[in-house]
C-alpha cells in the first residue's frame, strides 16, 4: 500500500529559456546599463548598474524558484504573439532591372 502526502509540493522545474525570460522581463522596466546574472544552489542573483551610474552597483535581485515561477504565469498571461514584420513582394524577387 503506497501512502500519498499532500502536504508535499513536486519540485517543477523551469527551462533554463522560461527562467532567462522571467528575469529579463523583471528587470526590463529598470532601464539597466548591464548586469551580472549568477545561480547559487538553485538561486539566481541579479547585480546590475544602470545607464547613468559608471561602476556603481545599482540594482540587487534575487530569485528563487518560487518567484521565477510566479513571474513566469505572471508574465505568460502578458505575451505579445511573435511580431511579423510586413514584406511586400518586390522585396522578394530579385531587381529586374539587373537582368540580362
């Protein structure tokens, strides 16, 4: 007979793609000159520097599953369908006037 616990959450585990994007659009509002992204035992910290400030660290985040997770269905509901941009069809076709 196999015993279920409820009071225990599954790990789910994000792809590294889901994790990259939460973080960047996180900090995306905060106009960031650079930044340094490191992970620590399953926890991601963010140094960054704005445009303004030359060598001062500006920003210090940290990220745990937990909130990669609430701003990964956070920002899921946000996501714009890829753009596609309009070709019109000359743009296609090689230039007549080169021909021979």
């Amino acid at each position: 007979m196999q015993v279920l616990n409820f009071a225990h959450k599954p790990e789910v585990e994000l792809a590294y793609s889901q994790i990259l994007r939460a973080i960047g659009q996180n900090l995306e509002h905060l106009n960031l000159k650079a930044f340094e992204l490191k992970c620590q035992d399953g926890v991601y910290l963010v140094q960054g520097w704005h445009r303004s400030a030359a060598l001062a660290v500006g920003v210090q985040r940290r990220y745990e599953m937990e909130d990669l997770m609430r701003l990964e269905a956070e920002g899921g509901a946000e996501k714009a369908p890829p753009r596609l941009e309009a070709v019109r069809p000359h743009e296609l076709l090689p230039d007549s006037s080169q021909r021979r």
